[in-house]
C-alpha cells in the first residue's frame, strides 16, 4: 500500500525477519482476487487479497508459513471487516494454517512493539511518505527529463537500509526520547534533507497549478488502485501533492486520545516523540523545497469543523480537512478525492466538497473507483478548469491593493455597501473579495456600449473615473 510499506518490510528485516512488500497489484491480480469474492466488495478488498494468492500460489509446492500484514480500521468502513473475510477465502483454499494475518486496530496501530522498534518504523513511514511527496514536488517541472526519479530510486534504496540498520540496532526506550529531542530520528532526517537538495537542485522554475490529493486511504496511496492519477495529472501539466500514510496515523491517535484511550503518561511520551520524529523528517525536505510547516490534526479538524462533525470517526474529517486547511492557505489551487466504488466515508465528503465549492471556491473532483480505467475526458475537463482558475488567480494576486480613501466610494457606486476589513463572506479573505468587486467594477466600466438605463449615464460615468484612478486591469 504505497511507498510506506517498504518502511515496514525494512524494519522487520533489521529483527532479522524475512519481509517483503507485495508487488504493485496488475489487471491480473484483480482478476484473481474477483475469482474469490462476490463483487460486492470494495476495491481495496479485491486487490489486497488478489496480491496475497498471486504471492502465494508461487509458494504451492513448499511448506512456508506466512504473516500477511492487514491493518485494521473501524466505523463504517468495511476494511475492518474484511480481515474475518481472508481468512474465510484462506481457508477454503487450503492456506489457513500456513497464512496467519496481523491486524493491528484503529486507534492503536503499534500495539504489542516494542517502543524503540515502534520509534524506527514510524519514522521510517514519515521519511518514505516524505520522499513520495518531493518527487511529485519536482517530477512535473523538472528540468532535466527523468532526473527526479532517479534520485528518488537511489535515495529510497537507501532509506531501506538505513531503516533495516537501526531497526538491528539499540531500540532501547531510552534512546527513543533522546532521538526525538534532539531531531537525530536514527539519521533519517539527514537522508531526507540530502534528498531534498538533490531534487531542488534539478527543479525548473516553470509555476504549475497544485492539486492535493485526498480520499480513502488504501486507494489514494496504491498508484494501481488510483489509476495512477498523479501520472495521469501530471501530463497534463498538473503537480500533485499527495497525502501521506503518516497523516492517517496521527488522526488515528487523535481520536484515541479523544476518546480517553492514549491518556496515561506513557501514551503522552509516545505521542510527543512521534510527533517530534515526524517534523524532523519534515524540516529536513521543507527547509530545500519551500514547503510551508506541517499541518496539526486539531487545526485539520478546526477546518473540516464547518462541514462534517468530529465525532464521525471515519476518514471524512481528514479527507475534508487536509483539503480545506491547504486551500485556505493558498498551497493548492484545486483537489481531487479518491475512493473505493460505494465507499460511504467517501460519498459523504464528495458531498461536503459541494459546500466547501459555494463557501470558499475550493474546486474539486471526487471519483469512486472500482478498478475501471478513470475517463481520461473527466481529467481534461478538470485540468483545464484547473490551469484556467490557476491564471485568474495569479492575475488576481498581481492587482495592486487600492488606495484606502476611495474604498468606500467606489464600493457605494457598485451598489454593494462599504466593504469591512475581517467582515464574513463565506470564509473569503477581505481583501479579496475587494479585488473582487474592484474587477468587476472595473469590467462594468469598460462595457462602453451597453445601454443607458442599465445603471444610467451618471453612474456609468463614475464607474469609469474610478476604475481609471485605481488604473485597474481589463478582464
């Protein structure tokens, strides 16, 4: 399930385990994994358990055992039911007692680890998500052809080593405090910012809108299950940013601690050194790259506040407001939801995105997968909405602020009363919305022909004079 997974394979290998990662999933696989299964079920059921026997018919002849890692979920979300459901599809196929499944639950996803081994993985998982998310940073403006992708390969290899050596190494809980504190996280953040720099090295100063990419978390981080849509944006002249593993851990340890569950002094530690590992790694890429700080989970849930409830414990809040909190930010100019075909968590915040569209002009595209080939005209569409909003943006963003003495006069003779600096208009910034009605005061003025009775010769006129005091722009 997305680079993230190597994090894990890494660190068991460091216990001296033989791990591997699950290839990425083919037409194949799917076939496979439908070969078991009613088709009722979601996409992230199919695949995973498609790539389990493809891995594992190449086993037929041998008496290998197995440990399948399946992390578990809750709420309305059907993932959490289909481990019971492997087992079943094991069963009748004869590997029940050669396949054991390891499902760690919602909420407490290193349960039962040794807390220096939960220390390396974690930030394993942080550094890997955080490589994923420089190279689609850099891979769109890149400015010599495949240069990213090949510091990525080089320093991803890297990173599994590094993570399988300190996985091998002194994971005392001692050390764990000690490594947060200080920003050392096992070395991993100094491969980062080496990563960083190599790949801000080689990106081109070409400006390209960004979407961030948000939705269901099996389908967003499996580039097959997706359809590979960053690839797909890409092309077309899209950067992408995509939301990381990482952040699905800490909204799990948000509601456990919101339920009472992570409260005891131990729990505090652990949250604060896992919170301290992940900025590590963060600062190490942002520092090269330009990226603006890490978003906290209460100011993700303070934004998602005004359109889903904090108290449905499902993937919705994150989906809604990762998105929101970057658009208000100005760090995306568009977003694109992905989900399983069905997926309730993901109906429900293809919903809100309407709301989140009227309120504050974030601009959207929800689509539920079933492993069908995503319509390539849908992505025409959407990125050329995407690249035309991004060029009224910059325009916008170029206009100069007018002179404060004449604000409310030319707000009066557009008829829409003094505009307040702060005053609430659907979440939109002051400012902007004064740019706003300037621009168009401005096109009004310049409608030289339209007939007198629209809004009389006299206001006409004083339309004009106002916009050529303020030296406006035509649109």
């Amino acid at each position: 399930m997305g680079p993230e997974a190597e994090a894990a394979a890494a660190a068991l290998r460091g216990l001296g385990l033989p791990a591997e990662v699950l290839p990425l999933p083919t037409r194949d696989t799917l076939r496979q994994g439908r070969r078991h299964t009613s088709g009722k079920e979601c996409l992230p059921m199919t695949v995973t358990l498609g790539s389990l026997l493809d891995r594992l018919e190449r086993e037929r002849g041998s008496q290998e055992r197995f440990l399948f890692l399946m992390p578990g979920s809750c709420g309305p979300c059907r993932l959490g039911a289909y481990r019971d459901l492997h087992h079943m599809v094991l069963d009748r196929l004869g590997w029940g007692s050669r396949v054991a499944i390891w499902s760690p639950p919602f909420g407490d996803y290193f349960s039962g680890l040794p807390s220096g081994f939960s220390a390396v993985l974690f930030t394993g998982l942080c550094a890997f998500g955080i490589l994923e998310d420089a190279l689609h940073d850099v891979r769109p403006v890149e400015s010599r052809a495949g240069a990213a992708e090949e510091i990525h390969r080089r320093h991803a290899r890297e990173l599994s080593q590094l993570v399988e050596a300190a996985a091998s190494g002194d994971l005392s809980p001692a050390k764990v405090p000690s490594e947060a504190a200080t920003g050392r996280a096992y070395g991993i953040p100094w491969l980062v910012r080496r990563c960083a720099e190599e790949l801000a090295a080689v990106r081109g100063t070409r400006e390209v809108p960004t979407v961030l990419i948000v939705g269901e978390i099996y389908v967003r981080s499996d580039p097959f299950a997706n359809d590979f849509i960053a690839r797909a944006l890409e092309r077309r002249g899209i950067r992408t940013r995509l939301e990381p593993v990482c952040e699905f851990f800490q909204y799990s340890d948000y509601i456990a601690r919101r339920q009472g569950l992570k409260s005891s002094i131990p729990d505090r530690i652990e949250l604060m050194a896992k919170k301290r590992l992940l900025a590590a790694c963060h600062r190490a890429a942002a520092g090269p790259l330009g990226w603006p700080r890490h978003a906290d989970m209460t100011e993700v849930f303070r934004a998602a506040r005004p359109y889903v409830r904090e108290q449905l414990e499902v993937e919705t809040p994150l989906t809604i407001g990762m998105a929101v909190r970057a658009w208000r930010r100005r760090e995306i100019d568009a977003t694109v939801s992905v989900g399983p075909l069905d997926c309730m968590p993901n109906k429900i915040a293809e919903s809100q995105f309407f709301h989140v569209a009227e309120r504050e002009g974030l601009f959207s595209l929800s689509l539920s997968l079933n492993s069908d080939p995503v319509d390539p005209e849908v992505l025409d569409n959407f990125a050329f909405d995407v690249h035309q909003r991004f060029k009224r943006r910059r325009a916008a963003a170029a206009v100069p602020p007018p002179p404060p003495e004449i604000v409310g006069e030319l707000a009066a003779a557009h008829g829409a009363g003094p505009l307040r600096e702060g005053a609430p208009s659907s979440g939109v910034p002051a400012v902007r919305r004064r740019r706003v009605a300037f621009r168009q005061t401005a096109t009004r003025a310049r409608m030289l022909g339209m007939p007198a009775g629209a809004h009389g010769t006299a206001t006409r006129d004083r339309f004009l004079r106002l916009a050529r005091r303020l030296s406006l722009p035509s649109v």
